[in-house]
C-alpha cells in the first residue's frame, strides 16, 4: 500500500486498489487476473483492470489511473509505453507460498477487533492510515457474508506490527472500544479457548449423561420397589454366633431369601425373599411348632410395610449395585461373584433373583449396549470478500 502527501484522496485510493490486486496477498489466489497475466507477458489492459468493482468506483478514468501510478514509490508496478497496460514488475516476482513465507506473514500481521458491524473497508483503511505501512486488510466474515467486527492488518514488515502494537492511538475506533492483539498471540488465545469449551463441552456432556442416568435410575428403582412389595423381614435379638449361612438353612424349604442384610454379631438384620416374606416366616414358624429361634436364640421377625419397607428395600439394592461394582472391578465371577456378605455367591447369598438392580448400569440382562457419541461437527471455514469480473473465481477485494 503505497503513501505518498503529493497524491490526492483518490489517487491515494487507486495507488493502493491496483498495488492490491497485484500484491503478494491477492494475486496468487486471484484466478483471473492471473489468466490475464498469460496473455501478454504479464501486461494488463486499462480496459480489463476498470472491470473490477472497487476500482470502478473510485474513477473510471484511464488518466486518472496511470497518474497515481506514477507517483507510487513502491516500484511494483509497471506502465506500458502508450500508458494502456499495467504490469507487475519482473524485479518483484511472487514469493513461494511455502512454510517459511507463511510464518512470516503470522508475524508481521495484527488482530482488530471492535469495530461496529456496519464499518466499511474505506472507514478502517482511513483509520489505520499514517500508521504503518500496511500490505493487506482482511475483513472477516460469517458465512452470511457479514462483517464480524474485526480484521486481519498485515503490514511490511514485523518490526512495523510491533510499532503498531506498541501505540496509544489504537485503544478506539469511533468511541468504541476496540482490542489489539499480534496475530501469533489471538491465535494462541483461539487455542486457548476451543480447550475451554472443548472440556466445558464435555463437562456438561457428562453432567447430562449423569442427570438422564439418575433420572432412569430413579424410575428403574420405582419399579423395583413396587414390584418387591411384601418381601422384606427385618430380625432381632442376641445374635452374636449367628453367620448368614444360618438364616439361609433357617428358612430353607419355606422360602428362597435373594439377600442377607447382616454383620455378624449385629443385634439386627433383614432378609430380602424372592417372594412374599409373610408366607415364608409363616411356614417357617408352622415347621419349627409356632415358635421360630435361630441357634437356640429368640428372635422377634417383624414384615416391613410402607414407607419403612420402601426405604429398607432401597439400601439393599444400592448394596447389591456396589458389591456388584466391586466384584466386577476386581475380576469377580460374573455378576455377583466372589464371596460377599450375602454367603457364597456374593453378598447376596445362595440365590439371586431374576433381574438385578445395577445401579448406573441401568442395564438388565436383556439390554444392548449403545453409548457411543456422535462425532462433532467441524467447524466451516470463512469465505473471502469478492470483487471480480464474472470470469473471476476465489478474487478478494482489498482488505477482505
């Protein structure tokens, strides 16, 4: 972008349209001006150039146009004898677009961001004017094709981004506040917070995943409850040679228990039966001639009912869930293995019923398995500002 106080506004303007079209940013991605440099080793027709929009609107006439350009300092271009063609000079060919010119790039351009969305390119080419020598402004956009508010600035050279970040006068835009940031740094910044909302993301995955678990849980669990009804017994009295071996022999032939809620040497228990807990005490107690002891010792049984029963039946699933849980993570044998409180097939004791409670499993012998997630969408890239004949394709108006 050329600067020179003899040029007037407009010639200011075409000076630095045409150095755009022509520049290291644009030209290489510009397909038609790039099939037009074929044609004629490199020359470019007055005619073809006033085909682009932006120029067009800044003056139509060919006079006009080569009188900027004669005064341009930058030696970028060059003017045909008859003053009807332009050209890139052969002593500034395109540099390779490889790794090294791209970090250089990085390092000599400056984010802006602040600017109300209805800012022009003009506007912010006039405000950054006097400050620095600027090869390129990029507006950014949505996929709408809208302003987002902020630019990518490159200038000449890194030293020159430097400067610039380093002044007092960039803090404002038209009293709005804007931000300034090199552009190495608001990429690191970028980076920065994808990994914030990445793992925000997945924190509220999880959370939901634990709320629709506990809210399936809490339904399973209601239906258990409801299914079991009548099949607690809850015991006491002096048992401290009692073992659970002991209620299992008890009650065998009267009733099949599916879980033994007892510590030896505790004064009370409960057992869970596959079944209705009154006709088993009943039937035990008829075998044993009305009165029911264990190990010589008298026991007082007593039925749960209602709300006691609810929440005592409750404790005793969530038990069975974690002695699951930790037979499982230790290697256990299958679900319920290994020796628990209940006896010799887990915690539970000899039998096991039909379908067990797991807890955040929430998974019954007959579910599938289908918790994969699904793949995140990539995010689309921005498109680039256009101003080009109809011929053009990928053609970017300066600063976009």
């Amino acid at each position: 972008m050329a600067e020179n106080q003899e040029m007037s506004s407009t010639e200011m303007k075409v000076v630095r349209q045409i150095e755009y079209y022509f520049g290291d940013h644009n030209l290489p991605r510009d397909k038609f001006l790039k099939e037009q440099l074929q044609l004629d080793d490199g020359w470019v027709t007055l005619k073809t150039m006033l085909q682009f929009n932006r120029l067009k609107c800044i003056t139509t006439d060919s006079n006009v146009i080569i009188g900027a350009l004669q005064k341009s300092k930058s030696g970028l271009l060059e003017i045909s004898e008859d003053k009807t063609k332009i050209r890139r000079s052969l002593n500034r060919p395109l540099p390779e677009q490889n790794d090294e010119y791209k970090d250089a790039l990085k390092h000599k351009s400056v984010y802006i961001k602040g600017f109300p969305l209805e800012t022009t390119l003009d506007e912010i080419q006039e405000w950054l004017n006097g400050k620095g020598t600027i090869e390129n402004v990029q507006m950014r956009r949505n996929l709408q094709r809208q302003f987002k508010g902020s630019v990518f600035v490159c200038f000449d050279t890194e030293e020159s981004s430097k400067q610039f970040l380093e002044r007092s006068d960039i803090k404002s835009f038209k009293e709005n506040e804007v931000v300034v940031l090199s552009r190495e740094d608001y990429h690191a910044k970028k980076a920065e917070e994808r990994k914030l909302n990445k793992a925000e993301a997945k924190a509220k995955a999880k959370q939901d995943k634990e709320q629709n678990q506990k809210h399936v849980e809490d339904k399973e669990m209601g239906l258990l409850l409801d299914e079991q009804t009548g099949c607690l017994l809850k015991f006491s009295g002096e048992l401290d040679q009692v073992s659970r071996e002991d209620f299992h022999e008890l009650f065998s032939g009267h009733g099949k228990i599916k879980w033994v809620d007892f510590t030896r040497g505790a004064k009370e228990g409960t057992l869970l039966f596959d079944g209705n807990a009154k006709e088993a005490l009943d039937k035990a107690k008829e075998a044993k001639g009305g009165t029911l002891q264990i190990k010589d010792n008298d026991v007082a049984w007593e039925v749960l009912e209602g709300d006691v029963e609810k929440e005592v039946l409750k404790k005793i699933l969530e038990a069975q869930q974690e002695s699951y849980s930790r037979s499982k993570g230790k290697g256990g044998r299958g679900r319920f293995g290994g020796r628990g409180r209940g006896g010799r097939r887990g915690r539970g004791g000899r039998d096991q019923g039909r379908s067990q409670y797991q807890g955040k499993k929430t998974k019954f012998d007959s579910d599938d398995e289908d918790d994969a997630p699904p793949s995140p969408k990539k995010r689309a890239l921005e498109g680039a500002d256009t101003d080009s004949p109809a011929a053009k394709v990928g053609k970017a108006e300066n600063g976009s």
